[in-house]
C-alpha cells in the first residue's frame, strides 16, 4: 500500500474485554514498530521487529501485551484484560530496516477507549 | 536513561514569523535524527531526517539541523502559515534501533 495502515482507527471497548489492533506496513519495510501515546503524553514505545530477528520487546508494559508479525508483514498487537489506563492512542510505524539513513512512517494510530 | 527534550513546549505565534523549535538529546552515539508533525487526532507526518554524518537538511520552508557532539537539533520553519499549526517532535534511533521520542512542541501560527 501507500502508506502505513492501522485498523480499526477507533475502538471502544470494555474493561475486562480482550483487544487486537492490526497493522499493515508498508510493502518491503522490515522494520515495524508500536508505539503508545497516552493522552497529554509523549510516545511510549512497546516493541520494534526487525526481520527474523527476536523482536525487542523491552516497552511492552505488562504481560497482558503482546505482539505477532506474521510473514515479515502484518503485526498484530493483542491487550488481554483491558484496562482503563489502556486507553490511548496505539501507532504503528515501518521503515525499510535499521540504520543511519533509515526513515520511520507511521499510521495514522487506533484510539483505544476502555470504558 | 536517553532523555529527548523539546523547547518550548508550547509555541504561539502571527502568520508570516520565522521561527525555531529546539530539541536537545543525551545519547551521543545516535544514528539519526528525524522531525515529525503530528495534527490533533491523526498520525505521525514525517518532515526531515538527519543523517549523523550530516549537519542539516532542507525540505521547502523547513531547515533541520544537527549538532551531534552538543546533542542538539534545530527545527527552523521560515514564514510560518496557519497550516503549519500542530506538535512537533523529534525522535532519534541509536543502536538500540528504536526511535526515543522528545515531548513535542505544540505551535500555534495565527492570523
């Protein structure tokens, strides 16, 4: 595709309940990243894939996060037992892969509501 | 701990100012040095990214710049317009691959 793509954009769901936020990278980019941005706060990084590599999943904030990359590709980010603090705006970037001239590109994010 | 800082937090200024938004980083050993926008509700839009070797890059009205050995980068937009309101971060990536993230600088350009 053209860009980064994120779904779904919004998502409302209740405490307790399991979530799974999708995203497509761009086409080729080896590099994909998740990232938090709670509201009023900065970027809060949850966990980077690279390839076949071990992801890093040293941001991840609880054993109730998790996250899949599928074929190199799609990833999914799964929240078990939501939680109101879950409640922020996911984003997902790619890039070509790592390195000095290496240019991140983001989503457009998933807003997560845990009511 | 890498700490990115952005100064000033908040930004407000008439149409047609040059301006500048400063973001202060304490790894030395980034790899680069990227500016986004983001606009209220939406994503991440990125503006420039700066090599380590490099000193600075220019993308139309936008002039970033970087001082790696103070650990300092420059955001300089030049005759600033409404549409040029949102939060600006910087981010850099240094061997840990990941980008670390500043706080932002929410501008506001008005009429």
């Amino acid at each position: 595709g053209a860009g980064v793509s994120q779904s779904p954009s919004n998502k409302v769901t209740e405490k307790g309940k399991d979530v799974e936020l999708r995203c497509d990278p761009i086409s080729g980019h080896t590099a994909l990243y998740w990232y938090r941005q709670s509201l009023g706060q900065g970027l809060e990084f949850l966990i980077y894939f690279q390839g076949n590599s071990a992801p890093d999943k040293s941001g991840l904030p609880s054993d109730r996060f998790s996250a899949e990359r599928t074929g190199g590709s799609v990833s999914t980010l799964t929240i078990q037992r939501t939680q109101q603090e879950d409640s922020a705006v996911y984003l997902c970037a790619s890039s070509l892969g790592t390195g000095r001239s290496i240019e991140a590109f983001f989503g457009q994010g998933t807003r997560l509501t845990v009511v | 701990k890498q700490e990115v800082t952005q100064i000033p937090a908040a930004l407000s200024v008439p149409e047609g100012e040059n301006l500048v938004l400063n973001c202060s980083f304490t790894d030395s050993a980034i790899y680069n040095l990227q500016w986004f926008r983001q606009d209220p509700g939406k994503g991440l839009t990125s503006l420039l990214l700066i090599q380590s070797s490099q000193r600075e890059q220019t993308s139309g009205r936008l002039n970033a710049s970087l001082d790696k050995s103070s650990g300092r980068s420059t955001l300089y937009i030049a005759a600033s317009q409404p549409g040029d309101s949102a939060t600006y971060l910087c981010a850099h990536t240094g061997g840990g691959n990941k980008l670390t993230f500043g706080t932002g600088t929410q501008l506001k350009v008005e009429l």
